[in-house]
C-alpha cells in the first residue's frame, strides 16, 4: 500500500529565512508534488509567519532527509502527516 506524505513546514520571520528554505525545497524538488504557501497578509504589512504545506510524491525515507534538512534551520519546524490508502 502507497502512503501520502503530507508535510507541513512553518517558518518563523520568514522574509530571513526564505532563502535557506527554498534551497531545501529546491534541492529535493522532484519530490514535492503540490506546494501550497500560507501567511497572514493585511494592507499594513506582512506577516512574519508562514506555513507551506507540501504534497510529497516518492520515496518517504527522501521526505524525512528533507524534513531534518528544514528542522535544522532556526526558526523552522516540520510536521507530518501520513495517510494509508
């Protein structure tokens, strides 16, 4: 049985740290199947924060290598979600 991989990536202060991040991503790339970018906006400014959920696609033991990658960078925390089906 295939399992879903969802993961879902907060970002702390995110204009610092969005660099680091979309390395990450970028470097495991193949993998991400949807990337969807949450963060609260208003018309005064940005919100620090952001969550992105990622819909992985392959091999599992590849999203925990990602997972650690992005948990390593301050202010970054992954959880994730795993579905049977």
């Amino acid at each position: 049985m295939e399992k879903h991989v969802v993961l879902g990536v907060h970002i702390t202060d995110r204009l610092t740290h969005a660099v680091e991040v979309q390395q990450v991503f970028t470097e495991f790339g193949r993998h991400i199947k949807t990337r969807l970018g949450l963060h609260e906006v208003d018309r005064s400014h940005n919100s620090p924060n952001g969550l992105v959920l990622i819909e992985w696609f392959g091999d599992e033991a590849k999203a925990r290598e990602m997972a650690a990658k992005l948990n390593a960078i301050e202010g970054v925390e992954v959880q994730n979600m795993v579905f049977g089906h």
